[in-house]
C-alpha cells in the first residue's frame, strides 16, 4: 500500500517524527495511520566486514490510530487476506436509514489507538529519515514461545513525501490483522516490557 504523507511534525524535545500517512482507496474514502518514528535512540549493528558489512539500526516505531482512515485500511487489509469481520451479524434486520454508508467501516473492522513495535532500518539508518529514504521491518511479538508473531515493512521517503506498507511474507497475514486489531494501546514490543 503506498501512501502520502500529509502531515510531517518533528517533535524536537522528543526528537521524534509524527508523520500521517494517507491514501485514496477507492471506490472507498481514504485510508492511512499516523507513524512515530525516532531521530534518537537507534542502536546500530554491524554484520561482516569491510565492503560486505551489512549494517542495521534497531529501535522502536509506534503507529497511531487516524480514526475511520485507519480502521478503513484494516478494514480493506482484512478482506483483502479473507480475514473473517469481526462483526458477524449481518445487519439486514436494520432498515436502511440505520445502515452504513462506508461498507469497510459497516465490518466493523477497529484498528489500536497506538500500537509500539519493534523496527529495523535495512541499510538505513531511521535517524537519518529527514534527509533520505528510510526501508525498515517491523515486528510484532508478544514475546511468548508460539504467541502471536507478524512482521511488515514500512518504507518513508519524508524528502519525497511518500510512504508504503508492504507485506513480508504471506504467512504473516492473519497475524499481522490479529496486531491490527487489537483494541486500546497494544504493546507489540517485547523488548520495551
């Protein structure tokens, strides 16, 4: 999914980046999620030597609910994957006047009002996002032996204005909406516990 980043706030006593990353999805409205990324804090790794050595940057993201929007793009995640809706009723007893309007939003599909995760910047440092191109892997782990476990990229091009979500791999989908959808503040982080 790419998307564009209409809101960009640098929260320089938190040296933090608040970004609002959205898209239009049509036929439906817009969807998109707020995105926090550090500029500090970043702890460096280094694999192998010289000209081979693969270097990466670990810390912490957190993403942020943008209301209807983000519950929108779970909404469209989910159908996508085949993920059932978590509302089974299927409504038809109410008369139209009270049905929705947005379909994605009548699934009743709701994304976290925060969940904090795990990232790695992919020989790229995220301290540097203001400047240049950032490809990072998030991780959602609960931290427990055959938990919950998803992983996802999340690309930001902030000289650009651009960002994407993009899927790591096919077996990470029902735990990826399982994240997604958990309610409140989720802590997918296992190392901030």
């Amino acid at each position: 999914m790419s998307f564009e980043i209409v809101e960009k706030i640098f929260v320089e006593k938190e040296g933090v980046w608040k970004l609002g990353l959205c898209a239009d999805a049509a036929p439906y409205q817009p969807v998109g999620f707020y995105a926090d990324i550090p500029t500090v804090g970043w702890n460096e790794q280094v694999d192998g030597e010289g000209d081979d050595a693969f270097h990466s940057f670990w810390g912490p993201v957190t993403l942020r609910s943008r209301g209807e929007d983000s519950d929108r793009m779970l909404a469209l995640l989910a159908e996508y994957y085949g993920a059932s809706s978590p509302r089974q009723t299927s409504q038809g007893w109410l008369p139209k006047l009270f049905r929705r309007d947005d379909k994605l939003l009548a699934q009743g599909w709701t994304f976290p009002q925060t969940i904090n995760c795990l990232a790695v910047g992919i020989e790229s440092n995220p301290a540097l996002i203001a400047d240049e191109a950032v490809r990072m892997k998030l991780f959602f782990d609960d931290g427990l032996e055959n938990g919950h476990y998803a992983e996802v990229f999340l690309e930001i091009d902030l000289p650009r204005g651009l960002g994407a979500l993009n899927e790591k791999d096919e077996e990470y989908r029902d735990e990826l909406i399982h994240w997604l959808s958990r309610p409140g503040n989720v802590d997918a982080n296992p190392y901030s516990r």
